[in-house]
C-alpha cells in the first residue's frame, strides 16, 4: 500500500466435488491467472497436483492483490495441504515469488518493501527468487533465502537441503557510490550559476534557470546531484522502495546510493509526473525523492500538467485516491527547471537579434503560472559562455570540494531544527520563519524597499527569506545580514526584470 507492504495470508481447501480451482480474496488479473502457473509449476517439478476441488483465500479478502508475486504461496499451499510439503516450521516463513511453467522462480517488483514489512512483523526468514535476494539482504535482522526454483523450496521445508542464507555489505555499497560519471569541474564559466545552485543545494531550496539555449541550463542540473549532501542509509531504503515498486530499479542493485536525477520529456502526463494510472504507481517526481526533478523547457509542459505539481512541492508528497484505496507516496524532491526567455531564446541575449514580438514573449512565460512561480525560490539566469571560458586553462571547482561545503551547511541546519521534524532551510514553515530568520535592520529596509519596487508577494517574500537563512548559514553566520538579503533578491530573475517586452 504506497511503499508499504503488508502480510497476505494464503488459505488453501482441498475438498470433494467437482474438480476445479478458484482464488478468491479481491484477486486482479494477474493473480487469477497464476492458477495456470502453479499447476504446470507443480507437475513439471515432478509433485502431484490434485484432481479435487481447490479453494485458495488472499487474506485480507477486502485489500486488492495485484501481481504474480503469490505464485510461489499458492503452489506451497496446495502442496501443504496435500501433504508434500513439512508444515512444522512453515510459519516462521514468508515466501514471495513468479512461477515460470517449468518451476522456476521469477524475480517480483517491490521486495524491498516486503522485506520491510516482514521484518517488521517478527517473521524470521524470508524465501524469495534468486534476482530478488540482493535487494531483500539490505534489510537486517532478516534471513532471506534465495531460492531457483520451487523444487529447491520443498527440499528446504521438508530438510533434504537447506538453502543458504544470502548477506550484503551496505558500508560496501556505499563507498562504491562516491564516483559520478559528471562532475561540476566538466563546466567552462558560469561561476555566478555555480555560486546559485550551490545555494540551492545548501538549502534544498527550488529553483529555475532562465538563458538561451548553448548556455548550459541542462549541464549544470545534470551535476546538481554530485554535490547534494551524502544519503543516509534510511535515505537510501525509502528511494529504492519507490523504485522497487515502480519496477525502476537497476539490474543487480541490492540498494540505490546515490541521490536520483530525473528528467522526463515535456510530453509527460499528470499521472506520469505526480502518479496515478488505473494500478497506481509512483510518478515522476516521487522517483526523483530525496534527488533531483529536472524540468527542462519548462513552458513546453502541459499547463495543467504542471498546475499539479503545486500540492506536492508545498507538502513533500503525493496522495493518490481511487473507488476502493487511498495511496501516498513520498515526493520530497528539488525542482530544478529550465526554459528559454522567449520561443526563439534570444530575448535579451547581447550576441544574437530575438525574432520574437513583444507578445510572443509574454505569451511564452505566460505559460507558467503565478503560483507555481511562487513555488520555485530562485530565478537564476544563465548568460551565454564566452570564448575565452571555453579555452581557458583554469580548473574549476570539483564536486567532491563543494559537496563538502553544502555537507557542512546542511549539518548546521540539521542541528538547528532538531526536534522540530524539518531537515532544511527550505522545509520552514510560516510561524518558523519568524524565529529563525530575523535581520538586522539594514537587510529589514533593504527588503521592504524591494518588497515596494518589486511589487513582490508573500510567498516570494517567504522566498527570500529562506534563501537568505541558507546564504547566511553558507558563511556560518548566525544573523542575516544586508549582503545575504542583496543576493537573495537577485535570484528573484523574474520579479527585478521586465520580462515580458
């Protein structure tokens, strides 16, 4: 349920009558289906599939089942309930498992979570496909036991051979995710952008860059992730439960350490961005929890599409309700946009004549809405790169130097707000901000008189105000100061500019 899991029990009757098989238990599908599975997986493993009435129960009967995943649970239960299976010992137990007709266990979506769950609810081993066992052993205190096929599972039960327990090394795992394949070191110029996403990074907050296209808008958010704080191994669990659900985990993956970067295409819909769809599955930007959500060419987004993403960025997750469930997922992700300043891209641009009309341009921006502007705490613009940046045999900053900077931002936040369940200087709440980012009284009259000229709102004052805190944090200063207000301002791009002809 969401990235949860919860116990099935699986009840198997054999009784007299007309020989058939029914599963009853608000089965879909897939899982009705599984009674063609099980009885070739039963009598190509060389046991005796009975010729009787056969009544199998997922219990609870009033939570939906979806999936193969109870292949293996129902072909144990009839082969219990014959007898060709030890039962002694089968509920210390938790089996989870696709059967291929020849007996062979198919690897499942979302183990993790069942992992979880099982550890949870005192079941001390849990039996599970071979592909699946990496992912399972990150959770402790849980015995998995891979298993290749269902014959090697009766084997096990009934003590002809024990199958062995399988372990990972989670400090291994994590010292083998330090290397990025990018690093900030990779981009000529742009050390005011650098300086902002930095900032962002420092404070969690939002943010979107506005330039021409070549200026390296999409370099810079590709290497936003390197330099985003290291994940905590509670991080690293509840990102590869979203994506073990969603069935985006990578190949032989046992636990994702690294913060996710995702970007979908602008022709994404609402459900693939936030989730949803007729079996709910997690979208987009809960993918993107913990890491990066990059929107590139933002105003080619459906409007309504990113009208969607306002509830999510406010709250930190998505909640999907259908006729018989309500589901929520997690979505505590940075929003990281990119867009032209005009159709053609040029409007502004010193080097090359915009083609575009005065309302053109007003029409492009206009695409985005007020309130998902507000939503968004910086406004960086991104200048075209100079020849002599290109050439130039200057080595700039890497990744590992400034994530070891935003590391020890982050520490200060962290130590500040303990206790008052926020992580981040862009997680204040309203009645917070008033306690935790007072100025001194020049930043106080430079930011009215901003507050007048600009015509900002309050959302964008609440804005400035975080991205403040966070600059001030940058310097280890305990009082907001003039110089971090004027910063703050200027990634305010679309509220000190006329943008719009």
């Amino acid at each position: 349920m969401g990235i949860d899991g919860y116990i099935v029990e699986v009840e198997t009757d054999i009784g007299n009558g007309i020989p058939g098989f029914e599963i009853v238990g608000l089965a879909d599908v897939a899982v009705k289906e599984s009674k063609e599975r099980v009885k070739a997986a039963i009598r190509n493993s060389s046991f005796d599939f009975p010729v009787r009435r056969i009544t199998v129960n997922l219990a609870p009967a009033s939570k939906k089942k979806e999936g193969s995943s109870f292949d293996l649970p129902i072909a144990l239960g009839i082969l219990s309930a014959t007898g060709q299976v030890d039962t002694r010992e089968i509920e210390k137990y938790l089996f989870i498992g696709e059967l291929s007709l020849d007996g062979k266990l198919k690897p499942v979506n979302g183990i993790l979570p069942v992992a979880v769950c099982a550890m949870q609810q005192g079941v001390e081993n849990l039996i599970l496909p071979c592909d699946n066992a990496g992912e399972a052993a990150v959770v402790k205190g849980l015995n998995v036991l891979p298993a290749r096929d269902l014959e090697e599972v009766v084997a096990h039960l009934n003590g002809w051979k024990r199958i062995e327990r399988y372990t990972v090394d989670v400090d291994k795992l994590f010292e083998n995710s330090i290397n990025h394949d990018v690093d900030f070191s990779d981009v000529k110029g742009q050390e005011s952008v650098k300086r902002a996403l930095e900032v962002a990074a420092s404070g969690g907050h939002n943010c979107l860059m506005i330039g021409s296209p070549g200026s390296g808008k999409t370099m810079l958010a590709r290497r936003l992730a390197t330099i985003l704080p290291s994940l905590t191994f509670e991080e690293a669990l509840e990102i590869t439960k979203i994506h073990s659900i969603a069935g985006t985990l990578p190949p032989n993956t046992s636990l994702i350490t690294t913060r996710p970067f995702r970007s979908p295409h602008h022709t994404i819909s609402e459900a693939g961005l936030i989730g949803g769809g007729r079996y709910p599955k997690p979208g987009e930007i809960s993918l993107a929890h913990y890491g990066v959500l990059f929107l590139d060419e933002l105003p080619e987004f459906g409007k309504q599409t990113l009208e969607v993403l306002r509830q999510p960025l406010e709250d930190g997750m998505v909640t999907i309700t259908r006729f018989n469930t309500t589901l929520t997922y997690p979505a505590k992700a940075m929003l990281i946009c990119a867009a032209n300043p005009c159709k053609c891209g040029y409007y502004l641009d010193p080097s090359r004549q915009c083609t575009c009309t005065p309302r053109q341009i007003q029409q492009y921006l206009g695409r985005l809405s007020g309130p998902l502007l507000d939503r968004i705490d910086m406004h960086i613009e991104v200048a075209s790169v100079k020849f002599g940046e290109l050439e130039s045999n200057i080595a700039s900053e890497s990744s590992p130097v400034i994530r070891e900077r935003v590391n020890r931002t982050r520490k200060i936040q962290l130590e500040r707000y303990k206790g008052l369940g926020i992580y981040s200087n862009s997680q204040l709440q309203p009645s917070m901000i008033k306690k935790f980012c007072k100025l001194d009284k020049s930043g106080r009259e430079l930011l009215e008189d901003a507050f007048e000229k600009l015509g900002l709102s309050a959302r964008a004052h609440s804005r400035i105000l975080k991205v403040s805190r966070t600059i001030a944090d940058m310097e280890e200063s305990e009082d907001i100061k003039a110089h971090h207000v004027a910063e703050a301002i200027h990634y305010r791009s679309l509220d000190r500019k006329l943008w719009f002809g």
